[in-house]
C-alpha cells in the first residue's frame, strides 16, 4: 500500500499521559500536514511541514502539542498531560510539490478518559 | 471557527432523487477542492476546481466554481445509498501567504434505499 499511514487507529488513554501518533506519508511528498476532526466538524489544521521543515503552526495548537519531522519522511505528533477535551480524530495528510490536494491517512482516534 | 460555510449541515433523501450541496466563502480562494468522508476514515478527494466558473464531472458528481472563486457547488444526480457520507469543501486562500488548506464543516448525506 503506497497510501498514508498513521499508527495507532485507535488510542484510548487517561487524562494526565502522553501520546503520540505516527504518519508515514506518501514517499514523494514533500508536504505534510495534521488536523484534527471532532465529530460533527470538518477537520482542523494543526500544523504544516515541508520537508523537514515546521513552516506553520495553528493557534489550536496549544504548549502541549508539538510536531516532528526529522529527516523528512515520517512524522509524529507528540501530545502532552492529555486533557478530555484533546479527544479527537488526528488526520494527515500528504501532498506532492505540483498540486495542492491532499491525500489523508485514515486518521488516529484518541479518546481521553 | 469555519471559514467556509458549508449548507445544508445534513441532507436525507432517497435513492434516485437529485441534490446540491454548497460551499461558501466571503474570501476568494486560488484553489477548491471536494472531499468525501466516511466514518472512521480520513476525507478522500473527489476533484480540485482552480479557475472561476469551471465545471467538473465526475459520474452523477457535477463540480461548479463560482465566477468569482468565492463559493462552489456540488450536484448530484440519481443519488445511491453508495453516496452516503460527509462531504467537505476545502480551500486555498488567496490573501493568505500560508499553505493550510481550511475544510468546512461539511454536509452529511444519507441516501435512503
């Protein structure tokens, strides 16, 4: 499957730990992108790499996210002391140099106890 | 907060029947694009309208970009229970230097057998 991964599909934790979330985007995409869904919402942006690069963070995401892409090919979305309000659905998505579109992984679903 | 307005939130209707979903903005966008989502699954793209006024088909899928690329229309003709899920509208905007692409909350669609 040459699509975008995201490990795990599903994380149930409680409130106070930490998580984080893995995406192996599509190998020549250069861009790639998190947001977060909450049911009944079109997904939020977090944050945007290219390459290895952090060139945009969202305000959403508070002290307590941070994001990494260290050689540029897969990255991870740390969350810290969770919160039930952090409950959510974690999407990436990649996209090549030519074209805007994005390609989604299906998504990392994180429920806060 | 969506910046794109997306109407209606919810469409049930039955099979056979025709529909139009839309997608607004008070902003111009450089790019739009149309996702389909189903639950527990990232958003997977339908099609990337560009320039204003452009039509895209897609089956019993017709794309409209306004004139002015600030809004866009998607029809569906004969609808099928395969059609049942979130649809999302997400653009690029042109004021914006950044390269986060912002979703609507989408419309969900149930298409009754």
């Amino acid at each position: 499957d040459t699509g975008v991964s995201q490990d795990p599909r599903h994380k149930i934790t409680k409130r106070g730990q930490n998580v984080t979330f893995r995406c192996d985007p599509i190998s020549e995409h250069n861009r790639l992108y998190w947001y977060r869904q909450t049911l009944g919402q079109g997904p939020e942006f977090l944050t945007y790499f290219q390459n290895e690069a952090q060139l945009e963070k969202s305000r959403l995401l508070s002290d307590r996210f941070s994001a990494e892409r260290p050689k540029g090919s897969f990255s991870t979305l740390e969350i810290q002391r969770t919160e039930q309000g952090d409950s959510a659905m974690y999407l990436c998505a990649s996209a090549g140099v030519r074209t805007g579109e994005l390609f989604f992984g299906e998504g990392s679903r994180l429920t806060v106890l | 907060t969506q910046l794109l307005e997306q109407s209606p939130q919810f469409l049930s209707i039955q099979e056979g029947e025709n529909l139009t979903v839309y997608c607004n903005s008070s902003s111009v966008f450089s790019s739009l694009q149309w996702y389909r989502q189903e639950p527990g699954e990232g958003p997977v793209l339908l099609v990337t309208v560009v320039t204003g006024g452009e039509v895209k088909k897609l089956k019993r899928l017709t794309f409209q970009f306004g004139d002015a690329r600030k809004d866009s229309s998607l029809h569906i003709t004969a609808a099928q229970p395969g059609d049942t899920g979130l649809y999302l509208c997400a653009g690029a905007y042109v004021e914006v230097e950044d390269n986060d692409m912002r979703f609507g909350a989408g419309t969900r669609l149930t298409v009754k057998p």
